[in-house]
C-alpha cells in the first residue's frame, strides 16, 4: 500500500472521463478545471509526504 494519496486522482480521472461524454461546453470546461486542480491538489499532497 502506498502513502501517496488517490482520492485526488480517483475524482481526476472521473472528471476527466466525464467530460468527454458530456455534450454542453460549459460543463466541459468546469470538469476539466475540476481535473486539473485535482491533479495540483494531488501533487501538493504527494510532495507533502515525500518531504515527511
């Protein structure tokens, strides 16, 4: 099991997937948006643990 956290990536991937089945660019662009601070939200934890 590793320390690095999912839930960020889990929600990244879910917003990602699901932007391309939506059909309202609007809604596309707020789950790319989503997506990507849940990736820097990710990256943040992750160098959190690293540093102990």
């Amino acid at each position: 099991m590793t320390d690095t956290p999912t839930l960020p990536i889990i929600i990244a991937v879910i917003a990602i997937v699901l932007a391309f089945v939506v059909d309202s660019p609007l809604l596309v662009a707020c789950l790319c948006v989503l997506g990507l601070v849940c990736l820097a939200w990710w990256f943040i934890l992750d160098r959190r643990n690293r540093r102990g």
